[in-house]
C-alpha cells in the first residue's frame, strides 16, 4: 500500500482564491508561449471549479482507486498575506471534521506563521492537542525564514510532540516571495533543533542539488516528492528515476501535492505509471521502493500520531 505524504483538500475554504488566481496565471501564461490561451478569467474560474471537495470525497474515491492507504493533509496559514474565508482555527475543526468523516484516513499537519507571535504558538499548540494533529506545516513564501527566530517558539511546541515540520521549498505563486523558500535557509533551524524531523516539501523537484545534500549530511532533514509529475518540461518518470538513484532514498517521502494532476487522470493514472511503469523504480531494489511509497513517511510519524483530546467535536 502506498502512503501519500503530500496533499491537500481541493476547496476554496481552505486555499485562497487568490492562491489559486496566482496558480492560473502561470498556466495561462505558459500555454499563451506555446498556442493560443483561453482567457484567463476561463482559467481561473475552472480551477476554482476543481476546489469544490469540501469533506474530501472525491480524494478518498481517487486514493480507494489509486491503492493509497493513508495521506498526509497539509493547511497552509495564508492568513496574514491573503483573504482566507476561514480562521486557522476553523480550518483545524474542519479537518478535524473531515478525518472523522473518514477514518484511519488522514493525517493533518496544521499551518503556522511565526509573525502571530508567542500567542499563535500556543494556538498552534492548542489546536494539535485539542485534535490530535501530527506535524506542523510552513510556508515560506508567505514572507518570512523557515529559520527565523520566531519560529523557535513553534519548534519547541513540535519538538514536546514528536512532531514533523513541512516546509515548503522552490516556487510558488506570482504574487508570492521566492527567497524564503530557498531550502538551504532551513539549515541553521535543522541544526539548532537536531532531533525535530524537518520535511523540504518539493525538494525533490526543485533545488534537487541542495535538498538532496542536506538530507544526506542532516541527520533530521528529509525531502519529498510533492507535484513531481507538474514539473515544467516532460520526463518526470526519469526525474524520479534519478532522484531515486542519488543514494538518499532513506530520507526521500513520496508525495503527489494532490489536487494537481486532476485533469490528467487524477491519482489512479498517476500512481499506475509510478508503480507499474518501467521507467520510475528501475534499478531500484524492492526494499528503497517500500521505503520510497510509505516506509519513510511512517518512520516519520511514528512518535506522532495521537488520539484528539477528550470532547473534540469536529
């Protein structure tokens, strides 16, 4: 069974439209270098259309088909740079909602920005607790270091917890800063906390170079797989291919960044290539590959899962 370490739920209640506006002007963009784009209005409206699964149905339908057993939902704080329909609270309850719903399902990483303070760390804290959520998620590109020292605060609420910090790395959307999400910025934080586990979401995708050094030569740094089939350019089976022959395959979680790929034949498609294909795990002994689909992921999070507290209500 293959373990999803990278997804998200594909609705406008959690993923600001604005998000989703910067995501459909990049497609338009580059279809517009290569045939004539429809307009962009069409575009953005038919992504917003994609982001209707409210409860997470139609992720589970795809995993059930796909053969993924559990997957990791991410919940990014976009709060303080964009109009978000939701507090990160009630972002928690949903989800919340959302593995009660479906049970032995998800795990969820919540989102955090170090610019709310200590205050917002023991939110964060509280939230984790009161639903027993098993990691942290961060997004840099929302303007600030993954190894800022208001971030600290937060490290050690995850650190008390056993829990994983995800940290996006490589590009993002237009409106959006590309510097912080440089993933060799998260090594100064890697190294002040050497026995929290931090994730390079992408990291197999973009700065490929760094990500992999940093997983080889930091004990508690791992990277992952997130959007590798919505990479520019075509050949993603042997980009994976050579990742997966780097000698880091230990450190390496696989990841889809689902809702991506849902025009493409969505994760039943994508999974088939990646598991039958002759492309993707050759050379690859049978054992990397049980570590590649699931085996690292569960290393990960096997001192972090616990039961949400007492009277949680989703």
């Amino acid at each position: 069974m293959i373990h999803d370490g990278h997804c998200h739920v594909a609705s406008t209640d959690f993923i600001p439209r604005a998000f989703l506006t910067d995501v459909a002007a990049g497609m338009h963009r580059g279809l517009s270098a290569v045939t004539t784009a429809p307009p962009l209005s069409t575009l953005v409206e038919g992504y917003v259309a994609q982001h209707q699964d409210h409860h997470a149905d139609r992720l589970v339908a795809e995993m059930d088909a796909a053969g993924v057993a559990t997957a990791v939902l991410l919940v990014p704080d976009f709060g303080l740079v964009m109009s978000t329909p939701l507090s990160l609270a009630e972002m928690a309850r949903r989800h919340h909602g959302i593995r009660t719903r479906h049970p032995g399902r998800f795990r969820v990483y919540l989102g955090a920005d170090p610019r709310r303070g200590e205050a917002g760390a023991r939110e964060f804290a509280d939230l984790v607790d009161r639903y027993g959520f098993e990691g942290m998620k961060l997004y840099p590109p929302c303007g600030y270091s993954p190894s800022d020292r208001a971030l600290y605060p937060y490290y050690e609420e995850c650190r008390a917890r056993s829990m994983p910090v995800f940290v996006h790395t490589g590009p993002t959307g237009r409106s959006l800063s590309f510097g912080p999400a440089h993933p060799l910025l998260v090594d100064q934080a890697a190294r002040d906390f050497p026995d929290l586990v931090f994730v390079l979401g992408h990291g197999g995708v973009s700065h490929v170079d760094v990500t992999s050094y940093l997983a080889l030569h930091r004990r508690n740094v791992y990277l992952d797989t997130g959007g590798f089939a919505g990479s520019p350019g075509t050949g993603w089976p042997q980009r994976l291919n050579r990742l997966f022959r780097m000698g880091v395959n230990h450190k390496i979680i696989f990841g889809t960044d689902w809702p991506l790929n849902q025009l493409t034949g969505g994760l039943p498609r994508l999974l088939a290539e990646v598991c039958d294909g002759s492309e993707v795990f050759a050379g690859v002994s049978r054992g990397d590959r049980a570590l590649l689909l699931g085996g690292n992921l569960l290393r990960v999070l096997a001192s972090a899962a616990r039961p949400a507290r007492a009277g949680a209500g989703p």
